[in-house]
C-alpha cells in the first residue's frame, strides 16, 4: 500500500493492492472516508461509498471528501466519475459538488434522524454519471 497526502490538509489518499482490473483507492478523513476505484482503461472512476461519522454528519466532511474524490479522478486522467445513490444526504453532497446535471433521480428521499440508517428509513434512488 502506498499513501500520498494531498490538499486539503487532513485528508490521505491511500491505493490499496487488489486482485482487479481497476484501481482501489481509499481517501481518508478522521470523521469519514471514500473508497473508489479508476478504471485506466476506460477512464472511469467509480465512488463505491461515502460514509461520514453520524455525530459529524452536515458539517461538511461529505463534501470536502467527495470534492478531493472529484479532483483525485482528475489527477488520474478519468474523464468520468460515476455513483450509485441510495440516502438524501448523499444526494445533497453529490449535488454540492457536481450540480443536478450529471444526476439522475429515481427516488428522493427524506432527511434521516441522526441515529437512524438513512437508506433505510426513505430511501433515495439516483445515479451520478459526470463527466470531468
């Protein structure tokens, strides 16, 4: 494994050795993380999840995650970035980041409480699909 410490302060970028075609990347924040993957061969970079600390949720830690995701994708050379999207506060931070444009949605659902699992409790159903 290797780590590459990028701006903003705070977050790691770490590649993690794996037995696939594409590349897994975890990108770290003491109150959350992102795993994705880049695909060279077809320029692709897929968000697999994007999880934040339930007591730091709505202070923007998704945000910072996702756009240091977004300008990881750019650094590697992909000309996409794709997720599946299943809790409204995902949504927000997907449309804080890319705009309603590369976003299409199925289902909206509601804002979860706090200690609730949001995708369970109304769920949401939309896909990003944006190009870089």
């Amino acid at each position: 494994m290797s780590s590459l410490i990028l701006p903003p302060e705070g977050i790691t970028i770490t590649a993690v050795d794996a037995p696939t075609y594409g590349d897994i990347y975890h990108i770290q924040h003491a109150n959350g993380a992102i795993e994705a993957s880049y695909y060279q061969a077809s320029r692709l970079y897929e968000v697999h999840s994007l999880d934040v600390d339930p007591d730091k949720r709505r202070l923007g830690i998704g945000t910072l995650l996702l756009r240091t995701g977004r300008d990881h994708a750019q650094i590697l050379g992909a000309s996409c970035i794709t997720a599946s999207i299943i809790s409204r506060e995902c949504l927000q931070v997907m449309e804080n980041v890319f705009g309603p444009d590369g976003i299409t949605v199925f289902l909206r659902g509601e804002f979860a409480a706090d200690d609730e699992n949001y995708s369970l409790v109304s769920p949401t159903s939309a896909v990003l699909r944006a190009r870089l």
